[in-house]
C-alpha cells in the first residue's frame, strides 16, 4: 500500500490536493481536498441587489459569464420577472457562446494537453511542413537554452505517452495556435462585455445596451474562425489521438449520475427547451430524468465547517459558518485524511442524497437522450470512431468525458453564428428592448440554474429591504469535488480515481489524467 | 487536417518586436525614431530568459486569463521567447512534489521575478494552501528572495473581493501582509484593476528588466505612468458628463447614444486607471464602451467604498456647479499626479502616441478604434 499526494494539482482554476491510496498498481481509495476559502456568501450578505452579480462573477475568473447569468437571472426571479425582453436573452446567449468557446479550447489544449502530449518527444519528429518545423525549432532553443520553463519537470519520460512524436509535434504546434483561437472567443465577448474576463453589460432586468450591427459582424467573424478551429483542428485531434489512448475507456467510470441544469436559452426561455436542455441519469440508466433546482443539499461532516452547517438543508439555509478547520495530514508520512479534510461542502441531489457528476459528458449524454439531433450525430458518429458503435455507455470514462468536450465545443459554436442572426432578425422587426427596470424593493426568493462550462451551477437568493438577506451559490466543482457526505459516500471525482491504474506512484500520470478529465 | 492556413506559430516578426517596445520606449522616457530599436536591444541583449514565479493565492484566475489576452508579445511569445515562467500552477506541465521542484529550484536560485495573484490569508492562514504551505509563508520567503515583486490585480493589491467587510479569511494584499510580518518597507509594484491587465503586467515587467528600477509609484503603490490618470478624464463620454447628458435607465434614448453613466453608477470619477485609453483585449473595448458603469476596479476596498456599483458616486457635483479639472483634482485615491505624470501617462498608453510626432512610426494599434 502507497500512499500518493499531489499537490499542487496544477492547470486548474483553484487550489487542490489530491491524496490516494494505491495498492498493486491501481487506486484503491481517494480523496480531494480544495485547499482554498474565501468566504463569498458571508460577504455578499446584506449588499444590493443590482450589483451582487458584480460580486458573482468573481467566483470564478475562468467562467465569469455564467455566474453572471445566474446572479442576475436568481435576482430577477426574485422579484418576480420570468423572462427577460427576448433580445436580452440573444445577448446572453452570445457572452456565453463566446466564453463556451474559448473555455473548452483552453481545457484541451493547454489544462488538459499535457496528460497526452510529450512536448520533448516533438523533437524525434519528422516535420511535415514549414510550419511544424518553425514549432519544432523552436521547442529545440527552449530545450538547448536548458531554461524549460512551464515544461521543466513533468513526467516526459513515463511510459503512458503514447503518441508518435508527428503527432506530439503537431499538437503541439496547435496548442500554440490555440492560444490565439481562444483570444478570438475571449475577444467577441469583450466588443460586447467591455473586457474578458469579468463583464460588465449585464444588469438584473436584461443588458444595458444593445449592440452595434457593427459589434454583431464583429462577433460572427470572430466566432467564425473559433468554429473551422473546432471543425479543421481540434476535432480531428481528438479523433486522431483517441486511438493511442483507447484504455481511457477502461478507468473513471465514477458514480454513473448526471446532472445538467442546461444553457443556451431558445425563445421560449424554458430550461427544458435549451441548446443543452436540462435533465438528470441516475444509477447508470441511461434514461432521461426530470430535476428540480430545489432538489441540492449540501453536508459538511468531513468539510471544514460546523457539522450542523450542512446536514442536508438546501443551500439557502448552509452558509459558510462556523468554521471548524482542522490539519491535513502531512504529505509525507502515513497517515490519510480523517474527519474533516475539504473547504467544499458535499453536494448530494434528491431522497437518495445522490453525489452528481457534472460537467460536458452529463451535458452531451442528456442533449442525447433528449434525441437533439446534433448530439445524437456526434455520438454516433465519436462510438464509431473508437470502435463502439452504438454503446454510449463505454462513455461512462475518462474517455468519455474528454470526447464530450469537444463534442460540446463543436454544438456550442454551430450556434454561435445563430444567435447572432437571431439578434439581427429583431433588430430588423425593431425588436429592440433589452432592459426593463425592476422594483428593488420588492421581498422574494429566487434561483437560476443555468451550466458553466465544467457544469451544472446554481445560484439562490433572498432578497428583502432592498437588500440581499442570502446567497448561495452551487458550482460544478463543489458537485465533481465533493468530498464523502454525512454516510461516507465518495464524491464522483473521488469515485472515479478508485480504480485508475498507476504504473508509478511517483509519477502518477494517471490520476492527473482522471482529476483532468472533470475539469476542475 | 487543414493546419496550413493559419499561422502555426504566432511569430513575433521584427515590426511586431519593435510595436511592443515601442510603448515601453515611450513609458521609460525614450523618444525619437531609434527608441523603439534601442529597447528592442536591450531586451535582446539579457543573456537568458528573464525566470518568473508567479503564485496564485485568494484568487479567482482571472489576472492568469486576462494574461492570456496579451498581444505585444502574445502569450506565446511571452513564454517561449521573452520570459522563462517556471512556475505558475495553471500553466505549468508538472504537478504536485514536481511543480514543487520546479518552484524550490527556481526561488533557491534567488534569481527570479515574483509576481501575485491573489490576496493572502492572514485570519485563517490555512485559507490558502499550497503543498502543505500557507500563501503566509510562501509570500513571505518569496518576496525576500525575489529580484522584484509585482502584485497583479487588486486582491493581490489590497486583498480584493475576499477582503470584501467582514472579510472572513482576513483576506490581505502582498504590501499590507508584508508590513504585517515586520517588513517595514516593502517594495512592490502594484498593478491592480479586476481582472489585472495583461498590458499592465507586461509593461511593468518590461519597465523592471529594461530598465532595471522601479517605475515611479503613487501612494498605493501603483506605477504612475498607468495609473497617473482619472477614467473620468479620458473617458470618450466626457462630453456628455459636461454637457449634462445622462442615461437615466439602461436601455433609454441616452444609452442609444452613448451618453454619461455618471447617474446609473459610474465610478470614473473616482478611479485612477488607464481603461479608456489602453482599452481591454487588445484595445477593442473596455467596460465603459459596454454600456455599463466603471466600478472603481483600480481601487483599494473597492467593493465597500464604491459599491453600490450601480448608484452614483457621492460627493460629485454635476457640470455647472464645477469645472471638470476640479473634479479630477478633488476626488479619488491620493495619487501623485501632476502635469509631468499626466504627460507620462498619456505618452505611455499611446494616447499622444497614436499618429503623434513623438511615436508615430511603430507605437499605432493596428486594432484600435474600431468604432
């Protein structure tokens, strides 16, 4: 028996351990420790209404715009408004699409890359052309100048790099170029948000302007070239490097329980009518569930708060107090995390206080099941491609969740260029409102449950005197990092390690490999 | 695979080099044709790539996102040509006892710049860990081995949004922390705005390695020559602020026609920072230009002493009642500026710059003004 601590896990948002105990070259059991607090619902507490979202979108500066939309969107329903002026929701459709796009590029190539692409070994290859070679030489005067920098000290030399070095250097190149593409999607967000990350056109009641036609073409050529990217580089990516990485689908099944709030709202503004409609699978089944926001309840046992705090309630009556920390375990040493180990708190879903895993594998598994037919092709279309034609369930992996983030990127920014056709049809039948004022001073509760891009999130609020009395916000992470709830119960990122092989407890290339693969 | 048509490596051609080092040349005091080439040597002539360490503490990444807006240089460029970034958690290939490693030899060797992000968690210290470390001790040791240290963004700053009342974790930014630990007279460079600036962060790197000093600093530790100057007074809506236009509601006639935010919120008349000039994402829009109001992001305690974001300011009088230099003069941070620094200031960010005498052979953005 090993035990295994990584900490740093590092090209994530956050700060996190991981701790796993392996024996015989597999993991037997895990747990995920968030090492960061900052206290959000104590000091949002008592602000005003229409800037909490301000506050909101710092939660996050990875995915910004989705905290925006469900702070503003949680205080609107507070105050009794169900949709926003349909203009309003074109514009949010396009911040998201936007930041969708640049999110997901991000995660494979640069957060995720590494777990599958030996840049040293890009220096055996055999460049194809002027340009991979112009990527190769410059690889070579980073290596010959003996300053490697971000790529000093990985694992280069362990055996689970599969790919030839044509295709390590042709990655490589590309996550070079994708450094440019997500600067396209960051930046037609910003020609309407005013920068990126942290925006600043939206307020409680819609947006505060509506954009330019200007401002829209500049969109659609942005999030043009961000979609032949998707279509002409990392597609083909995928499916040429899955094949040297079939075992993926071997490890991270995890808890076999999905969770999507949805995103991308059609006219309607129903949840259930979204590009990514919302829905739920439980137990494994793939069939398509109905859920309720009201649903999530939190514990906190083994988290870094009060036993009381949690137990159960809904997250408008947890709060973040009192705070009861107590020391990890050294790193090095024997000992496992015991009792309290985890600034998040345990999100468990429904009766069965169900850990949920979130995320573009939840997403596209319930777009599919919904029948929404640009789901359904791509699936079909991946599972040939991997030699599983038919059997969506070899998805339920490592595999899975990283094919149904570019799947997801592909769908998202099809639409892109859809809403803003959308936006220019209104503006053509002067459907031009994007705002309407709200009564602040009105008492009510509200929620919102719109995804980020690493999943489901859920913002609640009360408001009363013109104030917020609580706010509660549920971000994918504190699903997919749960730590064990009040009866022991892994959260899904724990669930999924036990299991993963390790071919070297000091190198455990694996396990970065399964943390990744949720994006955390 | 099409892979041909587009740049596989975004190269920094010789022109592109010298645009970049163009608005330094301007921020350092170089003028003429030959400041851009001599800036260009000089950065040229360093016999290896400068190391960086650069910790995340309370944050919530959105400085490291906005860095990956960068354009002169591009990030990668940034990171394969100009600076050698050791450690930074979200970029970096290694993780756990490796990152640890790459971190231990880089800070051992005492020859490296530090850069924050984030604030540090001095109330609960194990608020923020990182390989069984607080960011109390990491910053500390750090900061005392570093050649300079810049804080990026305002939680670095001045602890930002988790120092927000009641501040749970005791939230602090580097130079109030360091104070705390007995360290009398930091030196930092603050470089604060919510995100921090990719355009900031590089021109403040640039300014040290060229330069080798510390640019001029306001009393809260920001480098005058970006933060030298009110939003108010660069702000392309200025004129409708003097003329008494207003937007009244989001939406109206007046947000139509881009007139003041002043009374739906806008915090310019009270922050220092260059947004309306340097602009956002490679200069195409900065939160002004999105209809909504400034909030004061450059400020220390911004989210208590400027929010409520979206009610206005207190304490201004409107057009009629004072002249417009009296309301930069009378209002915001303590800051330094005098003319001198407003002249800096301006030169720096291309405000003079653009299509200038002083810069106009490389210094122009090929992206601005797009409307």
């Amino acid at each position: 028996m090993t035990k295994v601590v990584i900490d740093p896990i590092t090209r994530i948002e956050g700060h996190l351990r991981i701790t796993c105990e392996v024996e015989n070259g597999v993991v037997k059991d895990a747990w995920n420790t968030a090492t960061m607090f900052r206290g959000f619902e104590i000091f949002m507490k008592g602000r005003d209404p229409k800037g909490i979202w301000q506050f909101a979108q710092r939660i996050c500066g990875v995915c910004p715009t989705p905290h925006a939309f469900n702070s503003v969107r949680a205080v609107e329903t507070a105050l009794g408004m169900d949709k926003v002026p349909d203009s309003a929701r074109i514009v949010r459709n396009m911040m998201e699409a936007a930041q969708l796009a640049y999110d997901h590029v991000l995660w494979f190539y640069h957060l995720n890359g590494f777990d599958y692409v030996n840049v040293p070994n890009t220096l055996n290859a055999k460049a194809a052309t002027p340009g991979l070679k112009a990527v190769q030489d410059q690889v070579k005067a980073v290596v010959e100048s003996g300053q490697l920098g971000p790529f000093a000290n990985m694992y280069w030399d362990h055996p689970g790099y599969m790919l030839p070095a044509e295709l390590d250097l042709e990655i490589t190149a590309h996550y070079l170029q994708a450094l440019e593409i997500q600067q396209k999607a960051c930046d037609a967000s910003a020609m309407l948000g005013g920068r990126y990350p942290m925006i600043n056109n939206y307020v409680p009641g819609g947006v505060t302007q509506m954009p330019s036609i200007e401002d829209i073409e500049y969109y659609v050529s942005q999030m043009s070239m961000v979609k032949d990217f998707i279509d002409t580089v990392m597609l083909p990516d995928l499916l040429a490097i899955a094949p040297y990485y079939l075992d993926l689908a071997s490890y991270g099944k995890g808890v076999g329980n999905f969770l999507s709030w949805g995103v991308l709202d059609e006219k309607s503004q129903d949840p259930y009518d979204r590009l990514f409609p919302r829905g739920g699978i439980f137990d494994g089944k793939l069939e398509l569930q109905k859920v309720s926001l009201e649903d999530t309840r939190q514990y906190t046992k083994t988290s870094w708060f009060g036993d009381g705090v949690g137990a159960g309630k809904h997250p408008l009556n947890v709060g973040q107090e009192p705070i009861e920390f107590t020391n990890l375990p050294p790193i090095e040493g024997e000992a496992f995390p015991q009792g309290k180990y985890d600034w998040t708190q345990a999100v468990r879903y429904g009766t069965e206080d169900r850990p949920m895993e979130v995320g573009p594998l939840a997403q596209v598994l319930i777009a599919y099941l919904a029948g929404r037919p640009e789901a359904k092709k791509l699936v079909d279309d991946t599972l040939a491609a991997v030699g599983h034609a038919g059997d969506p369930t070899v998805l339920l992996s490592n595999l899975g969740r990283v094919a149904a983030r570019v799947i997801k990127a592909k769908i998202n920014s099809d639409n892109a260029i859809r809403w803003a056709e959308e936006l220019l049809a209104n503006i053509g039948k002067g459907e031009t409102t994007v705002y309407e004022e709200l009564d602040f001073t009105k008492t009510g509760t509200g929620q919102s449950g719109w995804d980020a891009p690493r999943g489901a999130l859920a913002h609640y609020t009360k408001l009363s005197d013109s104030k917020v009395d609580t706010y509660a916000a549920v971000p994918p992470s504190n699903w997919n990092l749960s730590p064990r709830d009040d009866k022991g119960v892994r959260g899904p990122v724990e669930e999924a390690l036990v299991g993963t092989p390790v071919a070297d407890p000091e190198k455990p290339l694996e396990i970065l490999r399964t943390v990744h693969a949720f994006d955390p | 695979m099409e892979h041909e048509e587009m740049s596989l490596i975004p190269g920094l051609s010789r022109r592109d080099f010298l645009k970049s080092c163009g608005v330094l040349a301007s921020v350092i005091g170089l003028s003429g044709p030959m400041a851009a080439p001599r800036v260009a040597k000089a950065l040229e002539q360093l016999a290896k790539r400068p190391a960086i360490v650069w910790s995340c503490f309370q944050e919530c990444l959105g400085c490291s996102v906005n860095l990956l807006q960068s354009r002169k240089p591009n990030p990668a460029n940034l990171i394969l040509k100009q600076i050698s970034l050791n450690y930074h958690e979200a970029v970096m290939a290694p993780a756990g006892s490796q990152a640890e490693k790459s971190f231990r030899e880089t800070v051992d060797s005492k020859d490296f710049y530090y850069i924050v992000e984030g604030g540090i968690a001095t109330g609960i210290p194990n608020a923020c860990t990182i390989s069984g470390k607080t960011s109390m001790e990491i910053c500390k040791d750090t900061y005392q081995k570093a050649k300079a240290t810049i804080a990026i963004g305002t939680c670095a700053c001045y602890g930002g949004i988790q120092a927000a009342a009641p501040n749970p974790s005791g939230s602090k930014g580097v130079t109030d922390f360091l104070k705390s630990e007995g360290i009398s007279n930091p030196t930092v460079i603050n470089s604060p705005r919510c995100p921090g600036n990719a355009d900031d962060t590089v021109a403040i790197l640039l300014y040290v390695l060229v330069k080798k000093a510390l640019p001029e600093l306001d009393s809260q530790g920001r480098p005058t020559f970006l933060f030298g100057q009110l939003v108010h007074d660069n702000c392309e809506r200025r004129g409708h602020f003097d003329a008494g236009e207003f937007v009244e509601v989001f939406g109206d006639a007046g947000s139509e026609k881009g007139w003041c935010l002043y009374k739906v919120g806008c915090k310019g008349p009270v922050a220092y920072a260059p947004c309306p000039v340097t602009r956002w994402n490679g200069d195409i829009s900065w939160p002004v230009m999105a209809g909504g109001p400034c909030i004061g992001c450059s400020e220390p305690d911004f989210w208590d002493k400027q929010s409520p974001f979206y009610e206005k300011a207190p304490g201004i009088k409107l057009p009629g009642d004072i002249t417009p230099t009296q309301v930069g003069v009378g209002l915001g941070a303590l800051t330094a500026v005098g003319i001198g620094a407003h002249f800096i200031g301006q030169a720096a960010t291309g405000r003079l710059g653009k299509g200038g005498p002083q810069e106009g052979d490389e210094t122009g953005s090929d992206e601005g003004g797009k409307r």
